[in-house]
C-alpha cells in the first residue's frame, strides 16, 4: 500500500493507515478514480489544493477564433443552448457509473472528506452523486431532448432523481481493478440488447458513450446528421502516447451503426485483454483503443497532430475522428502550451482535480443562465488543480 511513501513527520502514521483503510467506497469510471484509489492518496502537500474557486488570465485573447473575455463575460460567443440550433437527431448518452455500498457506518462523513461548494457540503459519496447529478443537468440545459442512461452494478443503491435519467443495471464485475474492462463490457452488453430490440422500438435514438466528468455545451445531434455515413466517431489528440481518448464514443442507432460498434468494442476488449491487462488501470482502455484503430488504419496516427476532422475505415465500420480540442476539451496539464478555448468548443471534460470547477460552473450556470460566461469562468479556472 501507500506506506512505502515518503511521510512527512507532520503526519502521525495511525491517521494516514485509517484515511487509507476508509479511503472512498464510491467509484465512477470517470477520472475521479484516479485520486480516489486507495493506493493514490494525494500527498499530504496535495490537500492544500485550493478548495475555493480560483481565477487566471484567459489564455487566448486576442485570437478571433478563440473565446475572448472580459472578466467573465464573454464579448465573442453568443448564447449557446437558447439559441435553439437542433439538428433533429435524437441522442442518448450513456455512461458507465457504480456505488460501493459497503461504507462503514460514518466513514463517508469523516470530516475531512467533507468539502463546501457553494451552498452545499459533500462527502466523497455525495461528491461523486454530484459529478453525475450536474452532468445530466447540463445535458438538460444543452440538449434538452435527450436521455441519458445510467449503466450500473444491479448491486448498486444508485437513486437519481433528475427526469430523463434512467438507471440500466448490467451484471459484471465493478471492482476497481475491473472497472475499465467492466466498462467495455458494459457498453457491448448494452448495444447488444438494443440491437435486438430495434425492430420492436418505434423511437430511433443514436448513443454517445461518455465519462461523467464532462460538460455538454452544445447540440452534438449534428454530427449524426452532417456525416451520414459514419457509425462511430472517436475523439483525437496531438499526444503520441494516449492519442484517443476514450471517454467520449459516438455510435449511430442504426442496425448497421450499432452491430459496427459492437464488432469495434469487442476488439478494443480484446486488444485489453492481451495486450494491457497490466497497464495501469487508468489507461488499459485507452491504450486498447489505440491499438485497435493503429492495426486498422496506421495512417490516423499522421492526422492526430492537426485538430481537423477526418473519417477513416476501421476493421468494417466508417469512423469519424473528432477534434479533443472541441469535442473532448481540457485545458493542457502543466507547462503544456495554452492557446485558449475554440469558440466552437462543445464538450469540456473535468479530467483529474477539476471536479470542483464543474460544480462552480453549474453553480455559476444555475445564478446566470448564461452557457457562454460561464466557460469564461472555466477558462481562466481550468488549468487549476483543485481539491477534489
Ligand atoms: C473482479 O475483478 C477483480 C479485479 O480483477 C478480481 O480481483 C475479483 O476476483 C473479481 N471478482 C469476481 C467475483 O470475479
Ligand atoms: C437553478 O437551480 C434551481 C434549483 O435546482 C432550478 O430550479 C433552476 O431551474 C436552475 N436554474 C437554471 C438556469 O438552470
């Protein structure tokens, strides 16, 4: 376990071993695991992470096509979700998300697992509910048509009472170590069972599989609709390592789009499976996703660098290979270059430490009611690394 860690002195041992023994009991598949498995606590300098929001300069001001603020208004962006742009496609969204419910009485109210947003205290339980709560809400706000489908341990206790989320229980395994593996599963289980229920449904919907740390901004119907022929699109970046993030895959509802998908999950689950079952479990599926595309179609790997567009044939099925820097978009890590936010930005992910800001942003969101503000408030926050 962690012990084998540097300790500060200022750190007695027993607190340590009994933060560790009662570390979280809840899980998302989104990035939050990565701070909350037990054998990852933060360092004890981490939790001086700021725990209130904190405000930069706006990386790219004085680009025409990036997001220009003045304070937290933004002077180039029109309302988004009000402008009422849609594309007619029906989407669903679906993402993978289990509760451990085998919590000691009173561990997930230790006080210091406690943190303050606005108005509301969280424990790490509550924290994690509140992750998935706001990113159904968003979707809410940004595409109000559609549902979002909640794939879970049928162990699991999850209660959500938000209106167009629905709760699909999947056998497997949810264990942590499992959990990316499970994933995978997860979605072939799914798409398998609406595939045979096409004929029967006389609602057609298209699906995008997506981790929960993320932020819909707007309409993502019309990728559906302005590439017709593709049966899955998969969101791209310029990093040699990782260059396909896999919290965000886009199946079209058709027959043809959803027995694609299935053949292309079974052979990232495979490519898992052989090749990546040590790799740390944060990234086995990522790696999985890479692989699969680079044994298919070697020449995406040339196109990652260029945040274009493009489509591709990979093992059958027609993907569609999408920019991370509007569909998936993150501030850069570190001392990673900052150009700003595109203007068309349309998914912004809350990888590693930025849970909080999601929170603010929806609490920022819920006071203004205005979409385009509050990415000014996420991208002066955004290269924050906050508490939680
Ligand atoms: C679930 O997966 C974990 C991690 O791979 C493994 O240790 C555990 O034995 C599995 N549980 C079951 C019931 O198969
Ligand atoms: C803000 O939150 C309240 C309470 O949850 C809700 O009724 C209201 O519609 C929200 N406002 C916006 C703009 O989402």
């Amino acid at each position: 376990m962690a012990i084998s860690r540097p300790r500060s002195r200022a750190i007695p041992l027993l607190p340590l071993l009994l933060l560790i023994l009662l570390a979280p009991l809840i899980y998302s598949v989104s990035r939050m695991r990565l701070s909350w498995a037990p054998e990852q606590l933060p360092h004890p300098d981490s939790r001086k992470l700021p725990d209130a929001l904190v405000l930069g300069p706006a990386a790219g001001q004085g680009r025409t096509d990036r997001l220009q603020c003045q304070g937290l208004k933004a002077v180039n962006k029109i309302s988004l979700a009000s402008e009422g742009k849609y594309s007619g496609e029906l989407v669903s969204f679906v993402t993978v998300f289990t509760a451990y419910n085998s919590d000691p009485a009173g561990a997930g109210k230790m006080s210091s697992d406690v943190v303050t947003v606005g108005k509301h205290s969280y424990s790490k339980v509550e924290r994690s509910m509140a992750i998935l709560n706001t990113f159904i809400s968003f979707i809410q706000v940004s595409m109000p048509t559609s549902k979002v489908i909640i794939l879970t341990d049928p162990k699991s206790k999850l209660s959500i009472n938000q209106g167009r989320a629905t709760i699909f229980p999947i056998d497997g395994n949810y264990s942590r170590g499992n959990l990316m593996l499970q994933r995978i599963k997860s979605y072939i289980a799914f798409l398998e069972l609406k595939f045979e229920k096409l004929d029967q449904v006389n609602s057609f919907s298209n699906y995008i599989f997506t981790d929960s740390d993320m932020v819909v901004v707007e309409d993502l119907g019309y990728i559906f609709k302005r590439y017709p022929h593709c049966h899955l699109a998969l969101t791209f970046r310029n990093n040699k390592g990782q260059p396909l993030n896999s919290g965000f895959v886009a199946v079209r509802g058709t027959s043809d789009g959803i027995s694609k998908a299935i053949e292309f999950f079974k052979k990232v689950l495979e490519a898992y499976n052989l090749k990546y079952m040590k790799a740390s479990r944060m990234l086995g599926d990522q790696l999985a996703l890479a692989w699969v595309v680079k044994s298919h179609l070697p020449s995406a790997f040339g196109k990652f660098s260029s945040p274009e567009i493009f489509t591709g044939e990979v093992n059958g099925a027609s993907v569609l290979f999408l920019p991370c820097a509007v569909y998936n978009w993150t501030p850069p890590e570190g001392a990673g270059q900052f150009h700003g936010m595109p203007l068309d930005v349309k998914v912004v992910h809350f990888k590693g430490s930025r849970k909080r800001l999601m929170l603010e942003a929806w609490d920022f969101y819920n006071l203004t009611s205005e979409l385009s503000d509050m990415l000014c408030l996420i991208l002066k926050s955004g290269r924050t690394k906050y508490d939680f």
